[in-house]
C-alpha cells in the first residue's frame, strides 16, 4: 500500500511535468480499471472544462455531482476479458446549479476535454446537497436577529449554540424552491449536540438566496441537560469500565491480498473497490476461481447501497418533514468519514483514501476513506466422523474472509457498511448502525406523566428518542456466467399424501420454481411465505443439469408502514416490496430517483417497474431493501452500541461442489514471543 | 487452565485417599457452583447406587440418561446472592432401563447414595439412545446372513462396508418397541460414508433382543461413486486451492477472562458453563455488571437449545421416517465431540472437558469439549462529528466479543453451536450448519432424466441431496433483575392522519404493547406483522419509567411446512409457533417431551401451553424456534461450507444507558516482530 502511494505520487509528479496548460492534463494512464473513481486530476479537469464552459465571472456555477459516468457495460466486460491495460474511454457525469436556478446535468469526455452533452432539469427534484451549502445555512440563524433574540430567551449563551441542517421533504407542494429547515443545539457542556436541541423554533433557509425565509418561535421546551450525554473518553470522569485485554497480532507472510490501483485479487476472488460521491463504495466486476474449470467466473458486475431512506414517525410540526434520503441528499460517498486505525479497522488492515468534487468543482481528499482487511477465527466447513469403525476422522477448516469496510455518518448516524468475501463465494454485506439518536426535547421526566402519544421512546429526561425506520436498498447488478441472468423464486409448498399405502407420512414439502418473466413478476414481499430468492444463469447448466445461480438468504424482512400514497412513502416507494428485479438500464442507479431533494416520487424503482419490462435471460439487476424499525431505547443513548443486520449472497449450484474442498486451513497460531511464529 | 487441571487432579487425588469406599467417594468439595455437571466422581457414586438398587447379574441395566437434577432455582439463587461457597445439596436423575423392557427414571441424592425417588415410565416414547447400543446395532447387518448376500449381490465387499442407524419414528402404531432402522454405505475410496448409500434395503433392528426384526431388499439403485466424495486433505491430490496467508495473535495481558470451575468472568459478565449429555453446553446464571448501580444484575438464568428438529421430506418407504430429533433421541452433549485447537477455535482459546455416564453408567472424558475465546475485530460504538465548527470529533470503541463454542455432530450433520457476550450487554446466539448431506441414491445423472419429484437436488451424479428442515428450539429462562418477569409484544401499527391542519404527513407508525397475560396471548408466529418481542421486569423501572427488558431481535423466521395432524408435525408441534412462553416449571425442558423416541407427541411444548397457564409478573421461560428450510445445492456437497444464522438478546431500556459509554478501547496493535507490542 505503501509503495502503491508512492507510485501514484510519482506518477501525479510525472504528469504534472507533462501538463501543457490547466486543461489539458492527461491523467488516463493511472487508470487502471474502467470503473476507477475519477482520480485528483480527472476531476480538476471536469472542473475546469465546465467552468470553460461557464465563466464565473459573469456565471456562478456549483457542482452538485461530479462521477464516472458509467462506461458501457460492452466495453467494461470487453476490456475484463480482453486483457489489454488501456481502458476505454472515459467520461464524467457533473451535475451543476448554474446562476442558482438552473441545474445542468453535463456528461464531459475526459480525454478531450469536453462537454459531450447537457441539459437543464426542470422536473420536480433538487440534486444532492453540497458540504458548502449546507455549511452556510448552518451558520445564517446566529446571525439572525429574531433567532438571536429566541436564543437569548432562553437563557442561551449564543457562543454554545449550534445549528445543524434538514432536508425539507415533499407534502404535495406543486412548486418548490431549493430549502434547508435548520434546528439548533445546545454543545454548552458535551459535544453531543444531536441530544440537546432547541425546541420550538421553526427556521426555513432559502438555498439559492442562502437567507432565512421563515421563522416561528413557537412553544418553549426545556433543552435537555448536558449531564451523561458526553461521549469523549477525554471528557469523561474515570471510574470507567472493566479494560478489556489486549491483543497483538501479526501476519508473518503479509496481508493475503493485493491491491493495485483499485483492484483487489484475495485467494480466489478478484474484484474492483470503486467510490462514488453519492453511492459510497461500488464493488464492481467480482470474479471467483473455479478450481474445476480453472478459470474466473463473473458473478457481481457491480453492488452499492443506492438509497437510505429514513422516515421519523412524529407527525408534529417540528418533525413531519423528517424523512431523509440520505444517498439522494446528503450523499453517501460525500458523508463518508476517516476511519480510525486500530478502532475502526484491525492491525492488518490496508487503506484506501478517495477524491470528491467539491462544491467549486477543486477535488477534495479524504483519507482512509475505506478499509479492506482478513477477518480470522471462524470455521469454513468441519466434520468429526465416527461411524466408521476403528477410525476417528476430523477433518476442520479454518475460514478467513476478506472485509471491505467504510463508515458512512449522515449527521447523528454511523452507517457502517462492510463487504464481507468468503473463499465459499459467499459474499455477505452488513450494515450496521452506530452514533446518535436524533431527540426532540419534551416536558417530561418520567414515564407517568405521558398522556399523549409522544411517538418516541423517553430516553432520558425530557429527551424523547423519536420512532423510524433506516431503509437500505442495495442495487445488486448480477452477471453468474454472463450478463443473461433470470430471476427465480423457489416456492416451498405442502403436499398432501393422499394414498396412504405409499407412504406412512400424511404431508411432505417440495419446491417449485417459477422464473420471472416481467419486472410484475419479481416484485416480491418477503417473510409472508416461504420462498428462495435465486438469480440464475439459464444458459449454463452444471454437469448435472442444475442452473448456476447465487441465491439471496435475507435477514428478518421489514415492511413499510407508511400509507402508500403518503408523500413520504410515494417518494420511498422502492421499500414498497423488498425484492425488485429490472432489466439493467445505465440510468437507473438510484432507487429514489436522481434527483431526490423534494422529490415527488416520479422517478423512483416503483415507478420504472410499472413498465413491466422483460426480465427472463436477460441483463438483469436485483434490489434488496434491507429495512430496520427503530424503536430507540435507553442503552442508544446517548450513543448506540452498534446494531447490526446483513445478507447472503450464496452460490447455489453455482459450483460443481463444495469450492473450498481443497482449500487448506491457513496456519494460525498462538505467538508467544519472539521469532519466527 | 493448566493450573486449575493440576489443582483438578490434585484434589481427585485427595478424595480417592479419603475414600473409604466405592460408593463413598465425596466429591462435593469439586463443585464450585450448584449447576456445576456431574463429575467423574460423581457420575461414578451415581452409577454405584444405581447398581446397588439393580445389581448386575442378575440384573441388566443401561444408562440412558445420567445427569444433574435441577436444584430448586430459589435455592441456586439464594446460593448465589449468599456469598456462601458450599453449593445445595445435589442429585442426579437417572433414566435406566433395566432388564431390556423397564424404563426407570430416578432421583439419586449424591451426598448420601440414596435413590430419593423412582418411577416407571409406561407412557408412549422411549429415553435417548446410548451410544453402546448405536454401536452394536450398526454392526448387526454385517452379520446378517440375508444383508450380506444383498451385499454381494450388489458386487460390494463386505469389508468395505459401514451401516449407520436412524431412529424410527412414530406413524400412528399404538404400540411400539425400541428400534432402529439400519442404512449401509460403501466406505471404498472414501471416508464420506453418507454420500455412497447401499440403497433399496430396509433394516429393522430391535434393539431390546438386539436383533434385525424386519429385512426386505427391494430396488437395487446405483452406489453413487467414490469419485470426488473425500474430504481429508491427506486423502485430497493436488492442486490445492489458493493459500490463505497465516496469522498469528497474541494477548500480552493473557485472556481477559478467568474460570473457576464451570464459572466464567469477563469484562462485566459473569456466567456460569454447563454441561448436560443431553441439552450439551448450558448457559446459566448469567449477570452482567452495572456501573450506574455498581453491582452485576441478573439476565439469563439458563439457556440451552432443548431440541432439534430435523424432518426429511421424502415420503418414499426409505426414507419417510426420518424426522430426527436430535436433542431427545441421539443428546446434543452425548454428541459433542472434541475441538481442534487452532482450527475449530482460535489461537487464544481455552478448553473445558466433560464427562458423561456411558450406558454401564461409567463415567467418559470428552476432551476439548467447550472452547472459550475473546473474538476481536468489530466496533463497539463509533461516531464522527462534523457539525461543530472549528471541531472535528471521532470517538471510535473496539468492540471484543466472548465466544463459547461447541459443536454436536448427529451422524452427518455437524452443528457448530456459539454463545456470544458482548460487553454492551447483548447474548447473540448462532448455529452454524456444517458436514455432511444425507444422500438418496436414484438412477439418474442429469436432470434433464428427472421425471417425478425427486424430493431433493440432484448434487451429484446418482446423489439427491434431500430436502429437510432444521428447527433448534431454544430454551431462554430470563430473570431480568429478578424471577419475576413479563412478556411483552410490542406491535408497531400505522395511525392515518385525519386532521391535515395538525400535519403535513397522512400517516406515521407508532407502537403499542400488550403484556401476555397468558400462555395463548404469548404464542407468536413472527414475520407475519411487525412487532418487538421484549421480556421485562415489570416491577423494576429505569429513572425515566420504562420497564428493564431484554429484546429478542430475531432472525428471518421459519414455519413448518408440514400439515399439524401429521405424525412428526405432531411430534414436533414446538414448531408451530417461532415463540412461546411458559412458567417456569422444573418438568418442562424438553420441548419435544422427556421420552422422544418414538414418541406420540403427547409431552411437547405445544400440550403444556394448552393448560393456557398465567404468565405475567411470573418466573417465565421463552421459547424461541431458530428454523432453516434446506433446499441443498451442489456446494453442500461432498461436505458442507458452513451457513450460519443467529439471533441477538439485547438490553432495552435495562440500563439507563449506553453500559458501554465509559468502556475503553483494549490496546489491538500490529505486532511486528519481538519484543512488547
């Protein structure tokens, strides 16, 4: 890793030398994958070349988005089985708000510098917010007379407050302008601002204007005390709890994977780790060995969290409009933060850092945006036999998996969201929440003096833990074998024994799968009856006849319980089912919609699927919506100990047997001291 | 753990010095803990007295269950809050038949050699198998004139020939004597017996006059080859796999737990490992320490898994009585088989051994029975502050989890059963399925000749790997902060806005909970409509007024496929509901009844809860059903990669916050080379 850096230092010092002029830096030859992130330099030049294209002065221009736009996906698999180093072409996606009115979507060709094409959204939906943005609304309240003065009435200090900013939401509004609601805290005493808000005021900031436009001080809610609420060990007053022993660990032969440039190769996996401003990490163009034919076979072309949907449940003035998207708004890939060496991430972890465009366009780095990292201690398969006379077998063989790990922090919430690889070819992706819940600050201490539903647990003294839900949708683009996949649902059914004298038993199970023909046919609520979710590919059978598949095992299924034509809900459709299959379509990347702030809901999966489209041996991609209802308690506050749910995705059929048959345990050892392990 | 073996052998020492005689030997100073297993000693004075009750000749007696009787619960808990290291008195129950007909269960008082209390058991259902007469049945076609004649009609050699045996079951007989069915494989080329099955003949063995009853040889199918069926590395050619690179750990402070007998202390908890030849390893007395009170508060008084369900789902003639239960028929402990240190459990792990009465009554050593292990490598809790001008906060706790392994291998099944502890005070229990499929053996080698429902999946050429369910049923007797407690059913249900001036919103969700007042309010089939299960002590309230609870956040949820009045669904009705709840009753630990062997399903959960007992504000047990419908794939085959699936018992609203908040990260540095870490 390393070396890597100071090869791509080497290699920016080299191209900085070879520039011509600002434009015309020419970073393709550290591209190394089709679906590398747009590097430091590539997106200078985007930059540059939107800003040739709109002057500033006279022109103000923001970047709202700035990614690869997706290669063709013919040239991206071409290029895989071609072997060559270059490659194709590649583009970049901007959107940008222009003169604050216009939003521009540009696709620019890197390599040419130029704008290849544009056009001006004027549907309903705002792009994703930038940092810059959001951090100049957060400051317009404490220069606000009247917020200023409802601070003072409260017997504030303004030097303790702080603000923090809120997508606005969609209630049915024919035509909105771009907005942010601000709420305020009190940091006086902890820097756990999310649990001392101050209520009763209502800020509406105009983004384009960057002014408050509406303000409403309403009722007066005691702020929540600072006591218990900090979290800081260097904040904190000893005792502090039992230490846990620690632990020195050591890979004698190094780390068991390689990256170069993007790409990871790891025991029989070899796949790409992209980063998207939007997306967060994008695992691309995952490969495993299949010792038997003694080749890769493609089973991933691409996975990333496309949305996170998170609807609060207090209808109230001060919180109906909660209902984030926090991909669509905030930006996965831009609320990605710095992982902590050691506490976020093992010893034998490798880092990754990333670029980002920010709001002028210039990028912006972070470092040790993701980790990747052998995970040991588990068990990969065993068997003690002793049915054989005169002979004990045991036969057990240790599992390492391979971990790709980033934390995402929209505001008070830690996502974080690891990848987890298994030489089986299990790939198993684990979300799991973390920081701290958002209050709302009630005149209340204890339990007995609720009368009303106050849609929240009482954490702590006047702090009420509002009800909601945390909707993941992962966008799971499958290529077993190839691109032509088919959507299958294994259905278990009862049969009953009807002639008595074959058979003893009065009922049995069995299985029949039905292959989704139509986008209709796939839509698929699960938990309410007992099925297999499976992408095969129907044109390649195992020796045996089976249809080579993975199949999805789903952790407890949540359902919405929004009503459907609820405008949260008409926006957060894509949970209306928690399986959805379409026919790939480069545009559809975004179960919410590309444009999401305010969005009434017009551009999401629930509604490209009324197209029921053709699904059978085609391209298809699946979305798994994984959902939690959180009903906060006492231990989330004022930080929560990480809660954690995950999926399978299991080959099945997929191999002729078991592929780590002949997989050997790595050696794994006690190291007492010094020397040689 | 050296140490306290060495102290172990030194005190057996001693008390084989003070023996005076036989029957004598006191061993009570051995146990630490009132839930400590039988010992050596013991389950020696315990064989005596029943010998001296039965003596041999000429009676014939044999064991079939030896184990601890459960002391009165009031006075393990008086025991443990007194401080006082002499444990109650102990006995052992014994079920024995004696004389190859008379069931005895029996009350032995270990202090004095005493049979307290006898009865003969007349209902329907037979005690667990020993694993002596599993031993001498399987042995008994080889020397069957007809099987060996079937054999070499076959052209198989004798020598190269195993026989397994399966319980029968009950079909609706009104009488039944103690049988079992015979299988035979071919072990030539292989040591994976299951996978070669010497299919089309039927063996009954009467396991009373220890002779085959009934023997038919019917259709001669194909021995599925030997080919590719070996699981032993030295066995295996190469190419191997990929090499997964070694990994060597260290805990410079030593393990951060200690055990003291069966008892175990680690970070805030402590608990207690049991060990029963049925139930396998138990869970008991375990409390965690609270900072905010300064004292350890009770959680789980005892959970094992009480049963497991294993029913096959082909109705044909071979195979439509196997509908295992594993726990009541073959004993989970008398299962348990020997870790491999290093492969089964990390570098770091300490081992327990136990003991169990053979079918003379002798006690036997199971070496490296239980393992227990400090896992690292997860975060505790994490948040990242960006929202504070001028301040950039990451706090980021590693999280160090303790795992208490076993694994019960039932024939091919290997079941990999943990109990893990965190220190933010959640039990995550996992079961990990991994060994061998049973194989039918057809006359098929591709699916294009299949014509009928198989009943399984084609994995090989001539192998249907058959379709089955596993269902572990687990036994949770919670005592939150005391015996008293509820069970509460948090439903989650959506409220329609009707007043459009209060909200924007149409409709949110909110929560309403219903105490289960009896044992019918508390049966639960989850998936279907959201809800939270929660137990809580309903005497004890947080300073804010919410109840102290522990939540049981469950995985996807199974339900049986088979019709209710079929024989084995009647047998294994603790299915029908993934939850229940009873009071605590010493009687009821086995849900699928005490006597299971060809049981009638007269003794099961499901009859006990008909009583429609009061549960609220009671000492009351939860019954969770962990259920997998196994559709089996190639991969599973010739030996199993593990699939995991658990579920978590988490605090709510127990602590009045985060337990965590003041635990430091343990020092988990990268050891390079000698010296200190």
């Amino acid at each position: 890793m390393k070396l890597f850096h100071y090869l791509f230092s080497l290699l920016t010092l080299l191209f900085l030398f070879q520039a011509k002029e600002g434009v015309s830096i020419s970073p393709l030859q550290l591209i190394t994958h089709p679906l590398d992130p747009l590097t430091k330099q590539e997106i200078t030049l985007v930059q540059a070349t939107v800003l040739k294209k709109y002057p500033t002065p006279p022109n103000h221009v923001f970047f709202h988005y700035v990614g690869l736009d997706d290669p063709d996906k013919t040239h991206v698999l071409k290029w895989a089985s071609s072997g060559t180093k270059t490659p194709p072409q590649r583009s970049a996606f901007v959107v940008a708000i222009v003169n604050n009115s216009q939003i521009h979507e540009l696709i620019i060709n890197i390599k040419s510098s130029n704008v290849v094409s544009y056009k001006i959204h004027l549907d309903p939906g705002f792009p994703t917010l930038t940092l810059e943005e959001q951090s100049l609304a957060i400051s317009l309240p404490l220069k606000y007379g009247p917020d200023v003065e409802s601070i003072n009435k409260r017997g504030l200090n303004l030097s303790e407050v702080v603000c923090s900013c809120f997508t606005v939401g969609w209630y049915g509004e024919a035509k909105s302008t771009r907005a942010l609601r601000l709420e305020c805290f009190s940091k006086n005493g902890t820097a756990n601002i999310y649990v001392r808000p101050i209520s009763g005021i209502n800020i509406l900031a105009d983004l384009d204007t960057m002014k408050i436009v509406e303000y409403h001080d309403n009722v007066v809610e005691p702020v929540p005390k600072a006591e218990n609420t900090e979290y800081r060990a260097s904040h904190l007053k000893p005792p502090f709890s039992p230490r846990l022993h620690s632990f020195a660990s050591h890979q004698p032969e190094g780390p068991g994977f390689t990256i170069k440039g993007h790409s990871i190769s790891w025991a029989n996996w070899k796949f790409h780790i992209g980063y998207d401003v939007r997306a967060g990490v994008i695992i691309s163009t995952a490969s495993i060995y299949d010792p038997e034919v003694h080749k890769s076979r493609q089973v991933l072309y691409r996975g990333y969290i496309s949305e996170l949907f998170v609807p609060y449940q207090d209808p109230g003035e001060e919180w109906y409009y909660k209902t984030f998207f926090d991909a669509g708004e905030f930006g996965f890939g831009q609320s990605m933060v710095s992982l902590e060496p050691l506490h976020d991430c093992p010893p034998q972890a490798q880092f990754l850092d990333v670029y980002f465009a920010a709001s002028d366009g210039s990028p912006q780095h972070l470092e040790n945006a993701i980790c990747v990292f052998e995970q040991y201690g588990g068990i990969s398969w065993r068997h003690t036999e002793s049915g054989i006379p005169n002979e004990q077998i045991r036969e057990v063989r240790s599992d390492v998996s391979l971990i790709v790990r980033s934390v995402v922090t929209v505001g008070n919430y830690d996502n974080v969201i690891d990848w987890e690889f298994k030489p089986s070819g299990s790939i198993k992706p684990s979300i799991s929440l973390s920081g701290i819940l958002e209050i709302k600050a009630v005149d209340i201490t204890h339990t007995d003096q609720i009368k009303d539903d106050q849609h929240g647990t009482l954490v702590s003294e006047h702090s009420i833990g509002v009800y909601h839900d945390h909707y993941y949708i992962y966008h799971l683009d499958f290529d077993i074998d190839g691109v032509d996949n088919s959507f299958v649902k294994t259905n278990f059914k009862t049969v009953q024994v009807t002639d008595y004298n074959s058979s003893k038993r009065k009922s049995y199970w069995t299985t029949s799968s039905e292959v989704a023909k139509t986008e209709s046919d796939a839509k698929t609520k699960l938990g309410f009856s007992p099925s297999e979710i499976v992408i095969v590919n129907p044109n390649k059978k195992t020796s045996t006849g089976n249809e080579v598949g993975y199949r999805l095992v789903p952790n407890a299924a949540s359902h919405p319980l929004l009503r459907e034509d609820d405008y949260p809900q008409r926006r957060g459709a894509f949970t209306n089912y928690n399986v959805w299959v379409t026919p790939y379509n480069k545009t559809e990347k975004w179960a919410g919609g590309l444009f999401v702030d305010q969005s009434h809901g017009d551009d999401t999966l629930a509604v490209w699927t009324k197209q029921n489209r053709g699904i059978e041996n085609k391209d298809i991609v699946l979305w798994y919506v994984v959902g939690i209802h959180h009903v906060p308690c006492q231990e989330d506050f004022p930080i929560m100990p990480l809660l954690s749910t995950g999926f399978e995705l299991r080959p099945t059929n997929f191999f002729e047997r078991n592929p780590v048959l002949k997989t050997l345990s790595p050696d794994i050892v006690k190291w007492p001291g010094c020397g040689k392990p």
